[in-house]
C-alpha cells in the first residue's frame, strides 16, 4: 500500500515536472479578467439602457407638466371670467373650460425617489390637487341650476384652488428640469421649450399673491370680485393661503448637488427668456 502512494507520488511528480504552470495561471487569469470585463460591460449597458428609459420617461414628464401649466392657466382666467361675469358684468357668463384628460399618474417614475425623494414627494402633492381640481370641475358641471349665486359660489370656491395647484405645477416644473440638467445632462428646457408656461404661471402666481396681500394688508378688506367686506376669520384664511403659496414657491425648489454657479446659469437664462419671449395670445394653447 506505501508502495502504491510512493509511485503515485513520484508520478505526479515526474508529470508536474513537464507541465507549464505559467501557462496555466496565465490562462486562468485572462479568463476571470475576461469574464469580468465581459459583466462589467454588460451592467454598463444595462445601467445606460435604463438611464436612456428613464430619460425619456422624465422628458413626457416634463412636457406633461408643461402642458397641464397652460391648461391651467387658461382655466384660472376662464373662471375669473366667468365669476366678473356674474358679479360685474364686464365679460359675458360663460361655462369653465373643461378639464377632462388633465391627469398624470406619477406611478411609474418612482425610480425617481432612489435620488431625489423630496421631488417624489412634490410630484404626488401636484398630483393630489390636480385630480382634486377635477373633481371640483366635475361638480361644478353637473350643478343643474339657473341660480347665478349658487354658481358664483362653486365658481369662488374653484377660484381659491386654482392657484395652490398652480404653485406645485411651476416649482415641479422647475425641479424636472433641473434634475433633468444634474442627473442625465440634459439641456434648459424651460429657456425654449417651456418658457410660455413658466410666463403664465409667474404671472398667474404674482397677481395672486400681490391680491391676497392687499386683502391681507387692507385695514377695510373686501373680497376681489363681489367687494363684499371680509370679517377677521375670511381675512385669516386669505392670510394662511398666502403663506402656503409663498412657502410652496421659496422652499420647494431643488438644487440637486447642482454647485451655485450651475443653478444660477439656469435661473439666469430663463429670467432672460422670459423677458424677451413671445407669448401666444390667449386663446391658443
């Protein structure tokens, strides 16, 4: 039985003796490098397929968005209208602008919150009011009354909606295209693509707030369109609703890791499309 081991041994020694080790370890280390190369190249492609989909997700997102700023907009000063319709007679009455296919679902761009969560966040607080909005403007349709102050109230009451809405569309508006700009190099779409909406949005919102703080301010308020005097508890919520807005436009725009001098490139550029941009009358969308 030693025997047997000791010519085994010398065997393996004899057959060791003739066999290239270098050659070997050679080849078994370009085959894991290979085969590592070989995976990493694959997850890179992967990683850019999926950076390319997500891509193209966020720009729909954005023009989404875009579009829904203007429909908007265009329902807010319809509404005013038809409210001066009623209450001053200056514009003929006329029904709201309808909002139907005015909807987003944000499921699918969870992958969003792995980055930016607080922007998640935003988009779902977009989208709560929106879909809010629309039920309003579905109740508002199926008031079957000839009565003009049960429609003048339906129609304050959406009035006083509009624009909280407004202010999470304009600032997630700017925080698509800045993440667009961090995350995936994308150009400013708001200095061309996006600027007539960003226009009537800041419009919309400044004339609002500039209202609301005369109301607030006023030491006889009154209401903007029936001028009907406001008691201590109306004049509150004027206030509350101010603030709101003023904390939705200061504090919920993102940076994104973008450096100070990014970011005001940005805001520089949109600021000065803004000044210059033609913007379509009002009646075209």
């Amino acid at each position: 039985m030693n025997l047997d081991i000791a010519n085994m041994v010398m065997n393996i020694e004899q057959t060791s003796q003739g066999f290239d080790w270098g050659n070997l370890v050679t080849a078994l280390f370009a085959s894991f490098f290979g085969a590592l190369a070989a995976f990493g190249l694959n997850i890179w492609r992967e990683n850019k397929k999926q950076n390319e989909e997500e891509k193209g997700k966020l720009l729909k997102l954005f023009y989404d968005v875009s579009i829904i700023a203007k429909t908007f907009c265009y329902y807010y000063k319809n509404i005013q209208s038809s409210i001066n319709g009623i209450t001053k007679g200056t514009t003929p009455f006329q029904t709201p602008i309808l909002l139907d296919a005015v909807d987003i679902d944000i499921n699918e761009y969870g992958f969003i919150a792995k980055k930016a969560p607080k922007l998640y966040e935003v988009l779902t607080y977009m989208q709560n009011d929106i879909l809010l909005l629309l039920n309003y403007n579905d109740n508002f349709e199926q008031l079957k009354t000839n009565d003009q102050y049960a429609i003048l109230n339906k129609l304050l009451f959406i009035n006083a909606h509009i624009p909280k809405a407004l202010a999470k569309i304009f600032v997630a508006l700017q925080n698509i295209n800045l993440y667009l700009s961090r995350y995936y190099k994308s150009k400013n779409l708001i200095k061309n693509e996006a600027c007539n909406s960003y226009i009537r949005m800041k419009k919309i919102l400044d004339e609002y707030k500039k209202q609301y703080q005369n109301i607030v301010n006023s030491k006889n308020p009154c209401d903007m369109f029936t001028e009907r005097p406001l008691g201590d508890e109306e004049v509150e919520t004027y206030k509350i609703d101010l603030d709101y807005i003023n904390e939705v436009l200061d504090t919920w725009v993102m940076n994104f890791g973008l450096n100070e001098k990014q970011k005001e490139i940005i805001e520089t550029e949109i600021a000065e499309q803004a000044k210059s941009k033609w913007e379509a009358p009002e009646n075209e969308i």
